[in-house]
C-alpha cells in the first residue's frame, strides 16, 4: 500500500489522515459490510418464526435460513475484525510517517524555533499528540462506518416489514438527535473552559509537588497547601458548572439510549396492531430485533465526538509544527574561504512568538564585529546584553533581521545548513549525550570516525581515563543506571565530541557553574585542546578565563559599546572595568558569621 | 476481586455511603431490567395465542411500561454519583495526596518528584476517580442483567438456559485468560513509547550535532530504529489485543446460534413453545452486545486499577516517626555522632562513621568532589531522610525526636536552584514567615538586596512571577529566596554555594545578601569555591563519604594533605585563560 506524505501542512483530522486514507477508506468499507452483514443475521430470524408459526413446518426451509443467518454472523464478524486491523494498520502507519515527516521538518527549521518551544514540548507533539491521532484513526474510523449504516439499513428493513411501526421508531430519531444536539453544542465550549481549568490545575499540581521540597524548608506545606486548595475550589466549582449545564441532557440522553424505553414502545405499539389484526407476529419480530440497534447505534456518536475533538487539538498542533517556515536554502550553495567570521552592521529582533515581554525591543543592534581566523574573541556583558542571542545567530539559529554574518567571506545564508554546521561547532554548558555507548555518543561529531580516532579525541579530552575506570569502559551507556556521570564528566564528553568533529569554527558558552576544583582543572585542559588553532567565540560569564583574549566585545543592551583587549578596556574606565572591579570583588568574598553588624529581623 | 472491590472504596473515601447506594441501586436497577425483559415471555406467549386475550397482554406491556420507569427513576439517582459525587471525590483525593505530600518524608519526595507524583496528583486522579462511578455500574449492568435473565429462563425452559449459560460465564474466565496474554503487550507499548519519547527528545537536544553530520530526518538512526521496534511492537500488542474481543464475540455468537438450533429442534420435537424460543432470541441479543463491550470495559477498568494502586502507594508511605516526647529546640549547635546513612535505592554508603560538633554561631564549610557527602550531611541536618546508624542532634536534641513543624521552623536552606511560585513577589518572601507584616517583607527584602529592583517591576512587590518569568536574572532569583530566609530567621543557616551559578555581575549582590543571612546563625555552606570559605571556623574535608579532613584553613594548609592540593588546583584554574 503506498502511504503519501504531505503536501501542504494538515490543519485538522482528517486532513492529517491523508496519507493513509486508502487504508481508511477500506477500514470504513469493511465496517459498513459488517453492519450490513449483521442486520441481514437478525433478518434471517423473522422467516424462520414464520416458517414454525405455518401449519406444516418445512423444516429444510428453516435449516437454510438459519444456515443463512449464520454465515451473515460470520461475514458480519470477519469484516468487522479485518475493518479493526485495517485501521488499526493505518493508524500505525500514520504514526510512523508523522512522526517522521515531524522530525524531518524539525531538521529544516530554524534551530532557534526548537530552542524555543524546548525538547518538552516537542516530545508531547511526537509522542502523545501523534498517539491522540491513534485513537481517531484506529477506532473511530470502523465505528464512523457502523454508526450511519447501522440506522439507515435498520430502517429500511422495518419500513419495509411495516411502515406504520417503522414510523413510530423513527420517532425516536429527533428525540434521540435533540439530546445528542444539546450535548454536543454546549461540549464545544463548555469544554474548552474545562480544559482551561484542568490546565491550571496541572500546573498548579506540578508547582505543589515541584515546590514542595523548597516548601518543606520553610514550614510544614501550609501555606502552598492553601494555594493548592485555592485552585482545587475552583477547578471543582468549574467541572461543577460544566455538569449543571449538561447533565440533564446528558442523563435523559444516557437513559434514553438504552434499548429498553424504543423496546417498550414498540411492543406496545406492535400489541396494539396485532391486537387490530393487522400486523403479524414475524414483522413485529423485525422491530423487536432490530429498533433496540437504532439507538444502539447512536452512542458511538458520542464516543466519536469525544476523540474527533481529542485529535483535532493533537492535529492542530502537529500541523502548527509543520507549517514552520523551513531555514532557506540557498540555490546556489558557496563555501566558506576561510574560519574568520563577520558580523556586519547586524540587528536582530525576536519575532512576536519568541519575545518575552523584556525582549520586545530589539535584541541587537548595528552590531559589527571583525573575527580573524583562528582569534579568540570573547562576548561580556550583563545579563541580557545579548551575547547569547549574537553567538546564536552565527549557526543561523535565527536569521538576522538586518545586515550579515560571514564566514570566511561567505554569507552563512549562501550555505547549505550542512556547510554551516561542518564549519561551527557548539560546546554548550547543558551537555547533550545519548542513552547511548560513550563511544557513540563521541562518534556523533564524526560518525565515520575509527575507534582509535575516538579515543585519541577522548584522551586528548581529559576523558579517556575515566571512560576507563567505567564498568564496561567506552562501552559503557552513557547515564545508565550504576554510571552516572558527574557535570564535569559530561562535559568533558561533549568537548572530545567536537575535538572529533575538529570544525575550525567554535562558538563556546562557557560554564557559570562551579564544578569542584580537580573536574574544573581538567575541563580546562579540556577545552584548551579543543581551541588550539580554532577560531574561538566565547560567552564570557566569568571574566577572568577571557583576560587574554585578543578581542574583548562589551555588548550592553544589544549594542556593542566596547571593545579591545584586557588591559585596554580595563584602563578605558567604563563598562568592561565596572565589570571586573565588581569580578574582583567577588572573588575576594568571604562569608562570615560575624563580620558585619548585627541587624535583627525578628517580628517587629 | 476482593482487593479491587476494597481499593474502590478507599478511594471513594468519605463519600464511601454514596458509592454503595450508587452500586446498590445500578444492582437493583439491573434486576429490574432483566425483570423487564423476562416479561417478553408471557407477553410473546400471549400475542400468538389465538385468539389475542387483550387483558393478559395490556396488563403485560403496562407492567412492562412501570417497571420501565422504574428502572429509569433508579438509574437517574444512580448518576447521581456519576455526574455530582465523582467530581467531590476527585477533589477530596487530591487534597487527601496535597496533605500526604507535606507528610512524606523528603527522601521519598524527591525519588518520585520527576513523574510519579504529578502523574498521581493530576492525570490519574481525576481520570481515574471520576470514572469510578460509571465504570463499576455498567459492569455491575452487563453482568447483573443476564445473570437475571438466565435465572428466570431456568424456571421457564432449563434446557435453553443451560444454553445460555455456555456463552456468558464462561466469557469471564476466557478473558482473563486472554488478558493475561495482552498484559505483556501492552507493557512492551508503554516501553516503546517511553523509549520513542525519549528518543525524540534527544533528537531535538542533539540537532545543532546531528545536522552538521546530517544525521536528521529517515538518517536519525537511532530514532528510527525506535521508531521502528515501536511499530512492530503496537502491532503485536494489536494482534493480541483483538483476541480477547473476537474470543468473546464468538462465544456469544456460538451461543446465541446454539439457542436458535436447539430451541428450533425443541420445537420440532413439541417440547418447546415458539414464543419461548423468540422471545428467548429477543433478550438473548439484547445482552450478548453489552457482552461483548464487556473487553473493552474490563481493559478501562485495569487502567483505573492501575491508577488506584498508584495512589494508594503514594498514600501509604509513612511519614518520618517523631519519637516521643516532642521536644523543643533551644539551642543551635549541631551534633553528628557516627552516622552512616544510605539512600533508600541504593547499596554504598554515601556517609560512613561521620562525627563532628558544631558549635552554635559558628560557620562550617563542606568541602569535596561532587559524590563525596557534602549535600547528604547537609540534608540531614534538616532530617531529608533518616540515618541508617549513629544520632544527628540539634542543640543536643535527636533529630527524630522533633515534630517536622519543629525542626523546620529553625533552619533556613539556600539551595543553588531557586524555586519560586506563581504567586506575587511579596508572597513568595513571606513563604519565610506567612505572619509577617509587609514591612517586615520589604525590611527582609532590603537586607537581601532586593528591594530596589523589585520596586522597578511592574507593580513592584505585587508582580507576580509567571508574568515576568524569565526576566528575573538567575542572582535576582536567588535574592529573593535569601529574602524569604531573612524573613524567617531561623537560627540554623544551610547553604548550597548558591553563588556558584551566577555570572559576576550578580554575584556581589548575592554575596552581600547572603552576609546579612548568615550574621549570627549556625551556618553550614556547601562550597565548591574555596576561596568564599577561607573565613571558616571550621572546614570539613569530606572524601568518599568520611570526613579525611577537618581544620580551619589555616591549619589544612599548614597540613598539606588533601585541602591544600584542592586549594591549589583552584587558584592554578584561576589563572587559566582561553587560547586559539
């Protein structure tokens, strides 16, 4: 079966299904040959009473129909099990192309769009969002078939066998429709308002449990208890409301539906008529087979709406992800000359989404700076200056709004994102390592990469020694359980990742933590083999480790308001110096019971 | 069976009466339903003879139409717990977990933090609670019903009862059977989905690495290699799990057919009446839908098993037993005596023979690699969990011999991650003292350093955190939390080198908040830099689990052991720089 992808991105279920709907369509069919097979076995039933209910019995003839009957069972039954199994392999199908189709796209996007909504989020759209989909395609679609055959085939049948009977049946149609119209309306937005709450209240779950363990410092929980309860009140007087407004119709639905109240009229309809004489017992048969089903048929209705809304939601933001622009790639790919990097009169500001409400002003400004290759340039500044945002737009995590970055002369717009990232590497302080062997996860930034070239980057990494000390050495999984690696051990991981991977290019955001002092010392040497003959762009956070660099950029509020080296800036007298005076003092601190005077803050 | 039917009930908690009368009346409801339906006997019998005895029949269906509503008054009262009492339910287990959360002992809070709590507290919870009613009623109706109808066919015609009975008891235990077989499927689901979730993420984490090697997209090997066990895996799970339904719709077929041929070949030999027979069919296909449903109940009814379990775990964790008598702490000194302690999922040690005094306003500094014990004393102290071996006092009281309120009430911790609620500024500083005035609040926030970029805010002290997020800086967090602890002054100072993560900027404006805390406090810091430790009384060198070293700075110096080599790779990596 061919299974296509996507044309355009899907908006809403059943455009989403599209590249299984052969397989849908099928499953459909075989449940609508199913609920006809079905009805067809109850319909077997009647002739047979009127067969015993004659005179003279012929007993051939009664054997056949129940002959008949039975292999209506059986048709009925294997359609039914093969429309499951259909739709259930489309489903899985769906899945696996989703899901890969998702992650392809993600490859595409800018990879500051990732960063931006986070690895949780994605993962709830790959994995649960794509699985609520399951639940649409797998059981909806047969019951989707069975629930309009099942009335319109019962229908017909009784109207044939008695057209008065089948009117009163019909009857309970709008009735049964007016409640189902009543649920339905006041679902769409009563249940937004509770899925609102529902949503508090999770958040509001996670604080109590994350919160907790601080809480538990303080006092014994009272008080985020009472903020907990707060919220419970309300959720509860929510979900209250919600029942209030549907409950009746739900309830009168609910009872109504069940085949006795339709099995009730009918007999006394059919009693009466028969009592007239001008019904017979096997066509009253039909209708106390067949009209229970009417309603019967009815309820997956509800079950249905409660999934097509389900997956709705889940399709809808799959085909948010989807509809992300893809990074533009260049018709003509160039590549770099060289490992200098230019930033050219650039200015950057976050699209509406990304902006929190400080970063609504522009994040960077005319920014320039002139990186020669194999230079070492360091971006300080306080929090917010923007030095995280301009190191990220080298690796076009964005693109800038204005102006161009260069590498080795070549706008990075011109180059393939694969040129681009063969050319820059990044060593981030949060380390990223597979569940995976170490050697694996090494073997990343180079996957053709020998063994020996593997340990040769983890030696020089400061690593090679303890991957040995670990139980299975570069075997070991990485994070498995009995192996957990400390911070600096980690890392230490990620730097022979890129000393394999050897870009002549490295954007570095230097750690603010501490590691204890014997990790720190080998993460330098570390990171000192990592940078021998690169082009090095560092976010500086700790002032001292950049004291040499031959360019120090002093970025405040997305401008470039100093630069130049160490000593330069430090005699210049402004931000830079500011910086390192307070960077001195810092480092001169020490923490006292006693040293300063007694305040007391005690009840006043 | 019996276990179920018991952790139903415990759940149901105070509102246990409403659920037996809701079971109760689904039970009685059910009768009257297969009542209802055993009334198609006579009624059919009556409508074939001939001539019609119309007052027979009449007196039938208005039977029929009582009984109808009867059983539609019932059921109505029934959802009651359904549609009004769940919801109180749910309410009352989350607060009944709220409360149990502020009792468990932190060890265990912290083990279950990540998923297991949440998953309690929020999905499960409601998901599962509310369905309690709904769920134990109609299972109550797909068995009541058609056990009461056999039993008034066994008066009618024994030999198409027994009939019957082959389809539907024999249902219950062919399912368990089957289940049991999807049982393994369905974890091996539950893996391959944690296994693609996490796969995923990954992929996300790694794409800056694995775009440079074009490892993205149908090249991800390692997440299409999951993606792929996971297909496989759902489609085996789906296999098995269709068993189980075609078992039994094909039990309830075979039934129905069994009573079609026998009573036609009863009938034949004139032992059966043919209204019997057609009525029988009637009710028959009446019930044997429900029956079929019953799998895909049953399989909703495990999962809220599952979930209760999960909640009763939570539950029956015992908080941290306080010794009697309850004392009361006067003083602060802090007394370790040969305490070895282990985490509860774990063989070694982390501490092994640990003793050390603590003198009262005296500052101690831990010190060692990360795994050697600093955090565990640390936590100790304000009883995390308790020791295996030996006697951790507190103004020379044993700490399992306060109440937690106690305890609690006397130490302030600075952790290095701050936590702060989605609450007001102000609130969060008062989580310190809820008693405390607003101006003891901006008093505190003063001391810490914070009052001033909290009044640049928005609405200053009212601005609530969510709405800001991630515009404090991560040493304005910090400020506010050693806020909260001014706030509180408490006498015993527990430190996690919160410095350690700001940039330089930050830092100073911690540091003098934090010299404001500690004036006069029993202070324990956890120091990764030891230069902010120089000033100690008293400098614990911790190795492996077991104090290698204890002095003042100057005395570990002039020692030269373990200390001093620490003390001087930091001042070498001080000197360290970044070169092309």
């Amino acid at each position: 079966m061919t299974d296509q992808p996507y044309t355009t991105p899907p908006t809403g279920s059943w455009a989403i299904v599209a590249p299984v709907k052969g397989k849908i369509v099928g499953a459909i069919a075989l449940s609508v040959i199913s609920a006809i097979a079905a009805i067809a076995a109850l319909l077997a039933i009647p002739p047979i009473a009127t067969e015993l209910l004659s005179t003279s019995p012929d007993l051939d003839q009664i054997w056949v129909w129940v002959a008949m009957s039975a292999i209506a069972v059986v048709i009925s039954f294997t359609t039914k099990v093969f429309a499951f199994s259909t739709s259930h392999l489309a489903a899985f199908n769906l899945e696996v192309i989703l899901r890969t189709t998702l992650t392809e796209h993600l490859a595409k996007v800018p990879l500051g769009y990732i960063t931006t909504i986070g690895s949780g989020a994605i993962k709830k759209i790959v994995q649960d969002d794509v699985k609520s989909l399951h639940a649409f395609v797998a059981d909806s679609t047969p019951l989707i078939g069975r629930a309009y055959t099942t009335p319109v085939v019962s229908l017909i049948a009784m109207f044939v066998a008695d057209w008065r009977l089948g009117f009163v049946t019909l009857a309970v149609l709008p009735v049964g429709m007016i409640f189902i119209q009543l649920a339905l309306h006041d679902y769409a937005e009563k249940r937004e308002e509770y899925d609102r709450a529902n949503e508090q209240i999770n958040q509001v779950v996670v604080e109590f449990v994350q919160g907790m363990q601080v809480v538990r410092t303080f006092d014994d929980g009272s008080s985020s208890f009472a903020r907990f309860q707060r919220s419970l009140d309300r959720f509860t007087q929510i979900t209250r409301e919600w029942n209030e407004a549907t409950q009746t119709s739900g309830r009168l639905g609910t009872l109504l539906f069940e085949p006795l109240p339709t099995l009730t009229i009918v007999s006394i309809v059919g009693a009466w008529l028969m009592l007239q004489g001008t019904l017979e017992f096997p066509r009253l048969l039909v209708f106390l087979l067949l009209s229970p089903r009417l309603c019967g048929a009815f309820k997956p209705i509800f079950t249905l709406s409660y999934f097509i809304n389900q997956s709705n939601a889940g399709a809808k933001r799959i085909g948010v992800v989807l509809a992300e622009p893809i990074l533009p790639q260049p018709g003509r790919p160039k590549y770099p000359q060289d490992a200098s990097v230019q930033i050219k009169d650039v200015s950057f500001s976050y699209g509406v989404r990304e902006a929190s409400p400080q970063e609504s002003r522009p994040a960077l400004h005319r920014v320039s700076i002139d990186i020669p290759a194999e230079s070492v340039t360091a971006l300080v500044g306080p929090s917010g200056a923007g030095k995280t945002t301009l190191a990220r737009l080298i690796p076009r995590f964005w693109d800038v709004s204005n102006g161009a970055i260069e590498i080795g002369g070549v706008d990075v717009r011109d180059m393939t994102s694969e040129t681009l990232m063969s050319w820059v590497s990044f060593v981030f302080q949060d380390t990223f390592l597979l569940y995976d062997t170490i050697r694996n996860n090494i073997k990343l930034g180079r996957p053709n990469a020998t063994d020996a070239e593997v340990e040769a980057a983890a030696q020089v990494a400061q690593a090679h020694e303890f991957i040995l000390e670990l139980p299975d050495g570069y075997d070991t999984i990485a994070g498995e359980r009995g192996t957990r690696l400390s911070g600096g051990q980690r890392q230490r991981i990620t730097i022979a990742r890129a000393i394999l991977q050897d870009n002549p290019i490295i954007v570095l955001d230097e750690a603010t933590a501490f590691a204890d002092p014997e990790n720190e010392a080998l993460i330098q040497q570390a990171i000192a083999s990592l940078t021998t003959g690169k082009t090095v762009i560092v976010i500086a956070h700790r002032l001292p480790t950049i004291r040499s660099a031959d360019q120090i950029v002093v970025l405040d509020q997305g401008n470039v308001v100093e630069s130049g080296k160490h000593d330069e800036l430090v005699s210049a007298n402004g931000l830079y110096a500011n910086l390192w005076k307070r960077h001195e003092e810092a480092q001169n601190w020490q923490l006292r019971t006693r040293s300063v005077e007694i305040r007391n803050f005690a009840p006043l | 069976m019996l276990k179920t039917y018991r952790r139903v009930f415990s759940v149901a908690g105070s509102y246990e009466p409403q659920l037996k009368i809701a079971l109760l009346l689904s039970v009685i409801a059910s009768i009257v339903q297969g009542i209802i339906f055993a009334l198609f006997f006579p009624l059919l019998s009556a409508l074939m003879t001939s001539p019609i005895q119309p007052q027979t029949v009449w007196i039938l269906l208005g039977m029929m139409g009582v009984l109808v509503l009867v059983e539609g008054m019932l059921r109505w009262k029934e959802l009651d717990f359904a549609w009004d009492t769940s919801n109180d339910v749910a309410h009352e287990t989350r607060l009944r977990l709220g409360e149990q959360l502020r009792r468990i002992p932190l060890e265990e809070l912290n083990r279950r933090r990540s998923g297991d709590l949440n998953v309690v507290l929020s999905g499960n919870v409601s998901e599962i609670v509310l369905w309690i009613g709904s769920l134990c009623t109609l299972i109550i109706q797909t068995i009541v019903v058609p056990i009461t109808i056999i039993l008034v066919t066994l008066f009618i015609d024994w030999r198409l009862a027994i009939a019957l009975l082959v389809s539907f008891p024999f249902a219950i235990p062919i399912y368990r059977y089957f289940r049991t077989l999807m049982g393994k499927a369905l974890r091996d689901v539950t893996a391959v989905d944690a296994e693609v979730a996490s796969r995923v993420v990954e992929y996300t984490q790694g794409l800056p690495v694995l775009r440079a090697t074009q490892q993205v997209g149908q090249q991800a090997q390692r997440l299409q290699e999951a993606l792929s066990v996971q297909r496989s895996v759902q489609s085996t799970a789906q296999q098995l799990s269709n068993l189980p339904a075609i078992a039994l719709s094909t039990l309830v077929e075979v039934g129905i057919f069994l009573v079609l041929a026998l009573g036609t070949f009863l009938i034949v030999q004139g032992t059966l009446t043919v209204p019997t027979l057609f009525a029988l069919l009637v009710i028959a296909l009446r019930f044997s839908e429900p029956l079929a449903q019953l799998t895909g109940l049953l399989s909703v009814f495990d999962l809220m098993e599952s979930g209760l379990e999960r909640i009763e775990a939570v539950m029956n964790i015992a908080p941290l037993p306080v010794s009697p008598p309850a004392a009361h702490l006067t003083h602060s000194d802090i007394t370790f005596e040969q305490v070895s302690f282990r985490y509860a999922d774990q063989i070694e040690w982390t501490l092994q023979d640990v003793s050390f005094q603590l003198p009262e306003r005296t500052l101690t500094a831990l010190v060692g690699t990360s795994g050697s014990g600093k955090t565990t004393i640390a936590r100790l102290i304000s009883r995390y969990a308790d020791v295996q071996r030996g006697t951790i006092k507190l103004g020379g009281v044993d700490v399992r011999s306060l109440t937690p309120e106690e305890l609690l009430q006397h130490i302030s911790v600075v952790f290095q991650d701050v936590y702060l609620f989605d609450d007001t500024i102000r609130n969060n500083i008062r989580f310190g003292r809820s008693t405390a005035s607003d101006a003891d609040v901006e008093a505190a926030s003063r001391a810490a350093n914070c009052h001033e970029f909290i009044s640049r805010l928005p609405h200053g002290y009212e601005t609530t955190v969510g709405e800001i997020g991630g515009a404090l800086s991560g040493g304005e967090r910090q400020r506010i939390s050693i806020a909260r602890a001014i706030l509180k002054d408490a006498s015993i100072v527990l430190l996690d080198e919160p410095t350690s993560a700001l940039d330089t900027e930050s830092e100073v404006a911690v540091q003098r908040a934090l010299d404001q805390l500690v004036s006069n406090k029993t202070v324990v810091v956890i120091a990764h830099r030891l230069s902010t430790v120089v000033g100690a009384d008293r400098i614990l060198v911790l190795d492996q689990g077991q104090i290698v070293e204890q002095g003042t700075h100057a005395e570990l110096m002039e020692k030269g052991d373990r200390y001093s080599s620490l003390w001087q790779a930091q001042q070498q990596s001080r000197q360290w720089r970044i070169a092309a």
